[in-house]
C-alpha cells in the first residue's frame, strides 16, 4: 500500500528552512541551466530563421562564407536566368544579387566601434528575404540611403530615422528601420547593391539568393549550376548555410552549459542527501511505526523519494520563474563567419523550462536515493527502542 | 585552540554530512576559478601587448585592405621605428573542423617586429630562403602530429585553390598567454600566386617610445583621411581588445554564473550547519551547564563552519590550478594559456571567508543565546 503524499507534505512544513535551503539551492542551478541554454537557443534560432529552405544561396566555389565570396555581374545574371527560379508579377525573377561587408560604426553607448554587416542589396530581396519596413520607408534607387534592421537601433549611434551615417567616405541617410522575424538579419544595415559596390569592393557581388519556385527543385537547380562551366559557384539551401554557421557557437555555448550545471547539480545533490538523512534521521520512529502499521519497506522508499523529488520539483519550479524573466532580452555576440556583430534575444521556450524540472526531478531522485534505502532498510525493533 | 579536538570531534559525528558538504564547497570554487579564469585569460591576451606597437588596419572595418604603398610612408612618420604587415588568409585544413590562424607575412620585418616568437636561427634563416616556407606554432605542430619539412596542404576560402606550403620551421611563444597555433607564411607567396595584386590586412609599426602613440596615431590617420583608404591607428593593446570584446558581454556571463554558484553552495553549507546545530540543542546546554561561555560555543560553531568551508575551498581552488597547469588546458586553442591566477585564488578565499560566515551565524548565535533551563527541558 502506497503511503499518502499528504505525510511527506506535513513532515516538510516541520523543517520549512531546512526544506527552502535545498529547493532554492537546486532552484539556482535550475535557474542557471535555463539561462544558458536559452543563450544558446536565442543565438541559433537568430540565424536558423535567417534562412529559408525555398532560397538558394549562391556563393563562390571555396567559399566558407559570404565575406570570402565574389560573384561577378556577367555570373549573377546566368544564375538568375535560371527556369527553376520563381518571378514575380512582372515576370522577373526574384533573385537578390548582394554585395556583402563588414563595416566599423561607432557604438550608442560608451565609446569604440563595432563590425556591423553592411549588405547591398536590389528589390528583389525584400520578398526573397521576407523583410518588412517597420518605421520610414525603403531606400530609393541611386540614392545614398539606408535602411537598418531594428535589433541594432538602439545599439548603435546614428541610427534614427532622417540621421547620416558615414561610413565608407560617404554620409549615408537613414529612411528606415526593417524588422526580419527576429532573425539576424535584423543586425544589418541594408542600402542598394548598386551604390555599395563601387564604394566597398568594386565590381563583384558576393552572393545571389534565389527563391525557387518548387523547393524541391534544389537537387537539379544545384547540379546546373555547379556544373556549369561558365561558373565558378556552389549552392546551399539558404537554410542549411545559416544553420552552419550557428553551430559552432551553439556547441560551444551548449556544452559549456552542460558542464558548469552537472557540476553545480553534483553540489546541489549533495546538498539534497544532507537534508534528505537528516529527514530520515529525525523521522526514525515515525518510520519504524510506518514499517509496524503494515506498509512495506518499498513503500517506505517510494515515499521518501517522492518527498525528495516534489522538494527538487518545487526548487526547479522556482528555478524556471527565477530565470524567465531574462527572455527577450537582447544581448549580443561576433559571428565569426561573417565577422559581424549578430543581436539576438534570450529565448525561454516551453521546452526548456520543461527540461529544466526534469533536471530538478533527477536531481531530487539522485540525492534522495541512498536515504530512502536507509529508511526503507530500517530495523523495526531497534528504531522503536 | 584547545577546542579543536572538540570541533574534529564534531565534524566526525557525521562524516557523511561533512564529507558531502566539503566536497561541495570544492566542486562550487573549482567551478568559481574556472570561470574567473576564462575572464582573466581573455584580458591576459591585451595585457600582454606591447606598450611600443601600434596596429593600422583600414578605418571601414578590419576585412579591408590598406595599399602597399602606405609602407613607405608610415616609415616616414617621425617616432616609427619598423613598419611590418600581414594578412589573413582564412584557409581550412583537412576536414576544417579545427580552426587556426594564418598569416601571410613579411618574412623580414615580421619576426624582428615580434620578439616573442621565437624561431630557432637556422629555421628562420629557411624560411627566409624558400617561397613557399611556412613557420607554425608549437602548439598547431603538435596538434596535427605535423614535423619541420613536411607538406601541409591548405584549402583557401578568401584566396581560392589548394595552397601547399613546407614547414621550415617552429615557433615558441616566449609568453604563455600568446597563442602558439598560429601558421605563418611568406606575403610574397601569396602575392605571386593570386591572379589580381594583394594588399596587406594591417600594418604594424614599432614606436622609438610608447609615449609617441597617441602622437603617432594622429599623423597617420591625418595623412590618409582623404586617400581611397582611410586609416584606423590604435595600440596593439586596443586591437587585441576589440577581438576581445567580439565575444560580447563575457565578464557579465561568467560572473552571473560565479554568482549563482556561490549562491547555490551558501545553500548547502548553511543548511548543512543548521542541521548539525539543531541536533546538538542538547549538548549545547550540557557545555554550558559545565562551564564553556556563550562566546566559547560560539566559536566553536563558527570554526566548524569555517573548518569545512576552507578545506573545500582549498581542495578546489588548488585543484584548479594544478588541473588546468598541468593539463595545458586552452579553450580548445580559443584561451592560449589558461591559468587560474593568485588574484583569482585570493577572491575565491575572500569568498569562502563569507560563506563560512555566513553559514555559520545563525547557528553560532543560536547556541550563544540558547538558555540552559529551556534547552534541557527537550533532552529526553
């Protein structure tokens, strides 16, 4: 017969302090092992959702990223004219020939600079790249304008609508702010490819993104244009090419969550096996009236490691709520292939908070073990003496 | 000290308790100097720059090149001594899962600009003679099992093509804060083999004084702010500096986490305190009854908690230290000479200092206050 949870629930409001100490312990390491995964996440779903798996990224043979990348104008134009590629209403195809470079702009607060993508671009790349004007409107063609994606903003100085940023020898005016689904595109300042070309790397584009019409056409779209002996290019799903190039931070970031919380965990049980023998201790003849009443020493176990993982559940619990409120918040990073600042905000998910009290959960099991087997193991007549 | 048999005595009763609760407070210091470690190893790589040399690299951003020309001219400005430059080259090896920086540099200038690599004479007197001659690092050598004279085949992502280079020679950083998994290689090699002329990435230029800096920084970028490439002049210890700040908000992460690691263990031993001290409510009132003072029991209370938190600490601060020094430890290349520094250690003693007291007051002064009659009335 099970034992009633409601006699784990009164022994532990007899040691309320004792009972807190363990949960907010195990509640901090929760609270940690959240945080940094939401990093993590918050970092990968930036770049993950920068890519769609209807585009195709177009770069040059060898090119690990699109800073090392170089297309010429006479390449893009036969990549465009590709028969898999979507047109739009007026029959052109949607295909965004970019310039891409790393510029220095001054920071908002504090003084330095930072690398910040600038990408030129054509049109065609706001509904390729799924991109919508939040504040101002687009830049105009042959004009020196541009549009600046909203995470950087309020990170950067001269970034208000009708302010001049200069860079690359030239003032630039900021028309607009552009929001891209919260992916890292929306760490970029955009203008037309035809006015950052001549001013950054002359005449080459970097990449062209494409929009198939049928995303199952990348095999051959791929073939063609690889094999064609005009071009020096290869093609990546646009997906696939934004997702390589979280991975390495979010592995890094990962498993270094990984490490300092199972470290901070083997504290926090110790902690839980500590008061978890003091529990039993001090609950002897209880236990030992528990063991005469009839209830088997199974159930004598199941109970106190129940007790042990409802206390670590609460802790977790607590865990959760105490690191919830770093969601949304933007903090940011260099990625590395595009040797750029990414802005990206922590991303607490239903998942993670989940997996977040199953670790208390374990946590609770595993310090409550080797007490509940004591309790369970107890010798009837000499506990009641 | 007469009370210490009592406090061992005490420790003893529940060894278990004790053990864990040690062996806690060494898992959350370890975990503390690991971390602070991070942080200090970072800015090591800035403080570790010379005061004497300056880094120009392109004003738009550092992928931008500067002309060769600049060369002259920089050497012209009064107060600069040398002038050196380099370029990135961005090259993947085998599988170009590890990566590692390589430099194309001037096999003259680069080595009497950096006297902290250090080549032995005749490897570098080879790699002077011989185009496509590369000088690696220790560390890189012994990363790859790579040996001098052996050919490495490099896949360029910025320059396109295999590019195979012969190693001539091995580099030893004098300090172990710089990193020793670099590939050098002649800028000539570069230049020669790519089909449009090349610029340098940067330039490096050593002052007569590190007093000359801000001076010298004004002249240079003044004297190409209207050229195709405008100059950005800063010391070396604000380039490394800015790779630095690249990470983003490091120091707020890793002391976020010291933290709440702290935090958590506080938990832990200040419970394991309580505990003890309220199974001992009895004893406590028999020692007064024979004669110890308030002020003795609460003493002993308090070097019991500072026994335990010390010892943990100690386990796990020294442990730190001489795992990551022997270990050779580095980040997996991106931390060259990851060390847990005194000053780390000090912080992490200063820590336990306040764990242990505040783990142990409220117990010490539970059994300072504990009135004989009340306390002896719950003795069965």
């Amino acid at each position: 017969m099970k034992i009633p949870l409601v006699y784990n629930v009164r022994s532990i409001r007899q040691r309320p302090v004792s009972t807190a100490m363990t949960g907010l312990g195990i509640a901090l390491v929760v609270a940690v092992f959240v945080a940094m995964l939401a990093l993590a996440n918050g970092f990968r779903a930036a770049l993950v959702r920068s890519g769609s798996p209807d585009n195709v990224m177009v770069l040059r043979r060898g090119a690990d990223s699109e800073l090392s990348s170089g297309i010429s104008r006479e390449s893009a134009r036969l990549i465009a004219a590709d028969p898999r590629v979507a047109v739009d209403a007026q029959n052109r195809p949607l295909a965004s020939p970019e310039v891409f470079v790393v510029i220095n702009i001054p920071r908002a607060v504090g003084e330095g600079v930072n690398n910040v993508v600038a990408r030129g671009v054509n049109e065609q790349a706001f509904p390729v790249r799924n991109i919508h004007i939040t504040e101002g409107r687009t830049f105009r063609s042959g004009q020196s304008e541009i549009i600046i994606g909203e995470k950087i903003v309020p990170r950067f100085a001269h970034t208000a609508l009708g302010d001049t940023l200069r860079f690359a020898n030239r003032g630039w005016v900021v028309v607009g702010h552009f929001s891209a689904g919260g992916s890292a595109l929306e760490s970029e300042i955009w203008g037309e490819n035809e006015q950052f070309m001549p001013v950054f790397r002359g005449e080459v584009f970097q990449s062209v993104i494409v929009r198939l019409k049928d995303r199952a056409s990348f095999p051959e779209i791929k073939r063609t244009l690889e094999g064609d002996q005009r071009l020096t290019v290869q093609a990546q799903r646009e997906s696939d090419f934004y997702r390589g190039q979280s991975t390495l931070l979010t592995n890094i970031l990962t498993s270094l969550a990984i490490m300092i919380t199972s470290i901070m965990a083997i504290g926090a049980i110790f902690g839980a096996v500590n008061t978890m023998y003091a529990a039993v201790s001090s609950r002897t003849s209880e236990i030992a009236v528990l063991l005469t009443l009839g209830f088997a020493p199974r159930s004598v176990m199941a109970s106190f490691l129940v007790e042990s993982a409802v206390i670590a559940l609460l802790g977790g619990i607590a865990g959760g709520l105490l690191a919830l409120p770093i969601n949304g918040i933007v903090t940011s990073t260099t990625n590395w292939n595009s040797f750029s600042e990414v802005a990206f905000s922590f991303r607490v998910t239903p998942g993670l908070l989940l997996s977040g009290a199953i670790f208390a959960v374990v946590m609770g099991l595993v310090g409550g073990f080797f007490p509940a087997w004591r309790a369970a193991r107890l010798q009837v007549v000499q506990a009641l003496r | 000290m007469k009370l210490i048999p009592l406090v061992l005595a005490n420790l003893r009763r529940h060894r278990l308790r004790t053990l864990l609760t040690t062996l806690g407070v060494s898992l959350a210091m370890f975990l503390f100097a690991s971390l602070r470690s991070v942080v200090t190893t970072l800015n090591a790589g800035t403080e570790i720059a010379s005061a004497s040399r300056m880094v120009v690299q392109n004003a738009n951003a550092i992928v931008f090149t500067l002309p060769m020309s600049y060369r002259a001219r920089l050497a012209a400005v009064p107060g600069v001594t040398e002038v050196s430059w380099a370029n990135w080259f961005g090259g993947q090896y085998g599988d170009g899962r590890v990566f590692f920086g390589q430099f194309a540099v001037d096999p003259e200038s680069y080595f009497t600009m950096y006297p902290e690599i250090q080549v032995p004479p005749d490897q570098l007197d080879a790699f002077k003679h011989e185009r496509t001659a590369a000088i690696v690092g220790k560390g890189l050598m012994d990363l790859f099992g790579w040996h001098v004279g052996q050919n490495v085949t490099l896949r360029g992502t910025i320059f396109p093509g295999d590019w195979v280079f012969t190693i001539r020679g091995v580099y030893t950083p004098s300090n172990k804060a710089l990193d020793d998994r670099s590939f050098l290689f002649q800028y000539a090699y570069l230049d020669e083999r790519t089909e449009h002329r090349i610029e340098p990435g940067w330039y490096t230029l050593k002052l007569s004084d590190p007093a000359l800096a801000p001076q010298v920084a004004h002249t240079v970028d003044d004297m190409f702010r209207n050229s195709s490439a405008a100059t950005k002049t800063g010391t070396e210890k604000a380039f490394n500096q800015s790779f630095v700040t690249m990470w983003g908000n490091v120091q707020f992460l890793m002391n976020s986490i010291g933290m709440a690691v702290v935090f958590a263990i506080l938990m832990v031993t200040g419970n394991a305190m309580m505990m003890t001290a309220r199974e001992r409510t009895g004893e406590v009132a028999v020692l007064k009854t024979i004669g110890f003072t308030d002020r003795t029991l609460f003493v002993l209370v308090m070097m019991e908690a500072g026994l335990v938190t010390f010892t943990g600490a100690f386990i796990g601060l020294m442990g730190a230290k001489a795992l990551y020094s022997s270990s050779g430890f580095n980040g997996f290349g991106f931390l060259p000479g990851f060390d847990v520094t005194t000053a780390t250690l000090a912080i992490g003693f200063g820590i336990t200092l306040v764990l242990a007291l505040a783990s142990g007051l409220v117990p010490a002064l539970r059994a300072y206050r504990l009135p004989i009659v009340q306390a002896l009335r719950h003795v069965e």
